[in-house]
C-alpha cells in the first residue's frame, strides 16, 4: 500500500487524517524563490510556521510529522535544528541542484532525523548517481509540479509520459531507497484521474504519494464532520481501488500507455 502524506497546519484536520489512515502529516515551510518560480500555477505557498509543527505533534500520536524546510540557504542550519527541535520525524529538502547542497543538507540532520530529498530541478535528475552515492539519505520524492516547470512542460504530468519519472525510480530502486512522486487525487478527479495515476504509483513501484489539495480542499469545506467524511470515504476508496492494482499488475503496461496518450492530449490542449 501507498503510504499517504497529507499537508495541513491544523492539528484538527492532522488527527482526523491520522484516524482515517494517513501515515504522515506534512508540514510545509518553503518559502525562498517558490513564489516566483510557480508565478501563474494553480499552487500554493504555505504560511505555515515552527509553532504549528509543535502545535501538529501535540496532536498526532501515530502518523510521522514530515516537514519540508527551505532549500539551501545561508541560515539553513539554523533552520534544520528548529525544525528538529519543534518535532519532525523526517525533514525534506526541496529544490537542490547539486551534490553539495545535498551533503550540506544531511551534515545539518546528521541522523536526528529521517531524510527525504525533493528532487524537482533538471539539475538533481542530471546530479542523481553522485546524489545517490552519498550516505543518509533515507528515502526521495519526485515533485512533478517544479520539475515540469524547469523542463518547460505545459502539464505537470508529461514527466511521468516522457520516461523522466520511469528514470529516477529506476535509480531510486537499484539503491533501494524508497520513493514516491507527484500527488494524487480522490477516486475519478483530476485532470488526469486518480485511477491512472494509482496505477502508475504501482508500475513504477512507488511507495509514497501526497492527498492532493482536490482530495479534501478544507478551505471550501463546510464543518469539520464534511472534512471527516471526506478523509474516511476518500481513504477507503484508495485503497481498495490499490487492492485492484496490486491483483492486476497484467493491466500495469496497458494503463501506462493509456496514462500517456491522455497526458499528451491534455497538454496539447493546453
């Protein structure tokens, strides 16, 4: 199964996504050039803060607290140990494009917690063997989102059709790192439904995805018994839709090509 990741401050919404089955609660602290490298997108910057991964942890007892920092700046140290400190079991470092970014990134975790690497620049795909040869990495994620950007795709998904994605998760798996990439939606949404890309996460032996905003918006959500009712029934629907993948992995080849054809008509219609 999938391990589900989920992105909200709010430690009501962190313990109903735990109930529910969610296995990380991701916290999101990038700031630095993401506003103006995702100018235009239907994306979001987060506002959320040191206090809430304290305020998160408090709340949670069996999900793992993840928390994305910002990539590697002069006071990224700093940044890390309070990360720390407040209680992320796994750090994440978004948009790295060398290897020295990368070494800083763990000599700073130095094993107090679990690594997670972002690769979502060209340059980390370039970077990967020499990436991968160092030591502490603990798993990777591919964010599809920036990584279409810097290879000027018009949909987030045509790196998924054009082998970008299939390449890093062979790399991934010949080092046997556990990875994942993109998000996913709720059962038959999304520009690209859901199903195609479920299936796609069991092609490619993905292990790890993110709730996508359009899995349970709770900004346009009424209530937190809708929010609720959103994460119980959207959850079981995943995974019994994963039950259906895992059983007919015949079908794995013939949902890639079919992935891939949509992806292109949709980017060319964009």
């Amino acid at each position: 199964m999938i391990s589900f990741m989920y992105i909200t401050n709010r430690p009501d919404v962190a313990l109903i996504a735990q109930q529910a089955g969610v296995e990380r609660i991701f916290l999101d602290l990038e700031r630095l050039g993401k506003s103006q490298r995702q100018f235009g997108m239907d994306t979001v910057v987060s506002s959320h803060t040191l206090d809430d991964i304290v305020k998160v942890r408090r709340a949670i007892t069996q999900s793992e607290l993840l928390v994305r920092c910002n990539s590697i700046y002069e006071e990224s140290e700093k940044e890390i140990d309070a990360v720390i400190s407040a209680g992320a079991d796994i750090v994440m470092l978004p948009y790295f494009k060398t290897v020295e970014e990368v070494e800083r990134f763990l000599r700073c975790v130095s094993g107090r917690a679990k690594t997670c690497l972002l690769f979502e620049t060209p340059e980390s795909v370039e970077a990967v063997d020499d990436i991968l040869a160092l030591s502490g990495i603990n798993e990777v994620h591919i964010g599809i989102n920036d990584l279409s950007i810097g290879y000027h795709k018009k949909f987030l998904f045509e790196v998924l059709a054009d082998g970008t994605v299939d390449y890093l998760c062979a790399k991934f798996k010949e080092k046997g790192i556990p990875y994942g990439f993109g998000g996913i939606a709720s059962l038959g949404r999304g520009t690209l439904s859901s199903e195609h890309v479920i299936m796609e996460h069991y092609r490619l032996g993905s292990t790890r995805a993110i709730l996508s905003r359009s899995f349970c918006n709770t900004e346009k959500m009424h209530g937190i018994n809708a929010i609720r009712l959103a994460f119980s029934n959207g959850v079981k629907a995943i995974r019994e839709y994963e039950e259906y993948c895992a059983n007919n992995s015949d079908k794995w080849e013939e949902n890639r090509n079919e992935t891939a054809r949509l992806i292109q008509q949709i980017a060319a219609e964009m």
